[in-house]
C-alpha cells in the first residue's frame, strides 16, 4: 500500500462523525489506532526489559494488591495458562513473586516486587510522557473527553465478549 492510498501523506483530516456515517468512520479510524500503535510499540524502547502484557500483569497488580492466578486472570479476561505463562515470565525477571496463600495453603499468590514495581512505573511515566506529547495541543475538555470515550469503549468491549 502506498502512502496516498493510506493516508500517511495526506493532511490530517477530522472524521466525519457529523456526517451519515460515523460507524464507518469509527471503524476506520479504530484499525488505524491499532496499526499506529503496533508501529510505536515497535519502535519504542519501552518495552525492553517488559513486554506489554506483562506490563498489563503488572499494572493490574498494583492495582489489585496480592491475588491469586485465577483471579488475576478473571481481572484481566484472560484464560488462566495464559496469565500463569506471564506470571512465570515476570517471576523469571525478577518482578513478581509467588507467596503462600494465607487463605488457602494450596495456593499461592502472585504479588509485585519492589523490582517489579519499580519497572513498571519507569514504564508508565515513559507512557505518559508519550500520550502528554500526543495531546498536548487539545484542550482539556477534549483530553477529558477521550479519557471517557476509551472508558466507555473497553467497558462496552468486555460486555460484548463475556456477558454478565
């Protein structure tokens, strides 16, 4: 594909949400979100020494607080071998480590270290500085604005995929 048939060359245009198509509009412009942000997670140095699902790991952690695998992967809708493959990444990395369940000795816990925590608040403050340079420009009720409109989105995304 070339640059005037993807609009890399082109002006910035707004969308037309105004007009009789906004579904299209939102779709085209989610497919070009995803594809900007592979392109910038590949040529980013933030994920060097994290990747981004073990990033998500551990910001829902912090978050959390201790907790087992089965839960974190209920928090993060994900299937249970899946978050323990992250788990065991991130323990190999030295940021998150297992501890007997007082709850149930059967199991353990998975909880951040200070390592781990430290990491990835190195990685968050990078993130933020990304999205502030991105936004820098609009006004605050526009930053507002799109801070809902994602809420709104991810939280529509999850009911779609797993019904109450």
């Amino acid at each position: 594909m070339d640059a005037a048939s993807d609009g890399a060359g082109d002006e910035p245009r707004g969308p037309d949400v105004m007009g009789t198509d906004a579904i299209g509009v939102i779709e085209l412009e989610l497919i070009k979100l995803v594809r900007h942000l592979e392109t910038f997670g590949r040529r980013s140095s933030l994920y060097v020494r994290v990747d981004r699902a073990g990033y998500l790991v551990m910001r829902m952690l912090d978050e959390l607080g201790p907790v087992t695998a089965n839960a974190l992967a209920r928090s993060l809708r994900l299937d249970s071998s899946t978050v323990t493959r992250q788990i065991t990444a991130l323990e190999s990395q030295g940021f998150v480590e297992r501890c007997a369940n007082p709850a149930d000795g059967r199991s353990s816990t998975i909880v951040l270290t200070p390592q781990g925590r430290q990491s990835m608040r190195d990685v968050e403050a990078e993130r933020r500085r990304h999205i502030e340079a991105l936004v820098s420009g609009w006004e605050d009720a526009g930053q507002v604005d799109l801070g809902i409109a994602l809420t709104r989105l991810n939280n529509a995304l999850v009911e779609s995929v797993l019904p109450r």
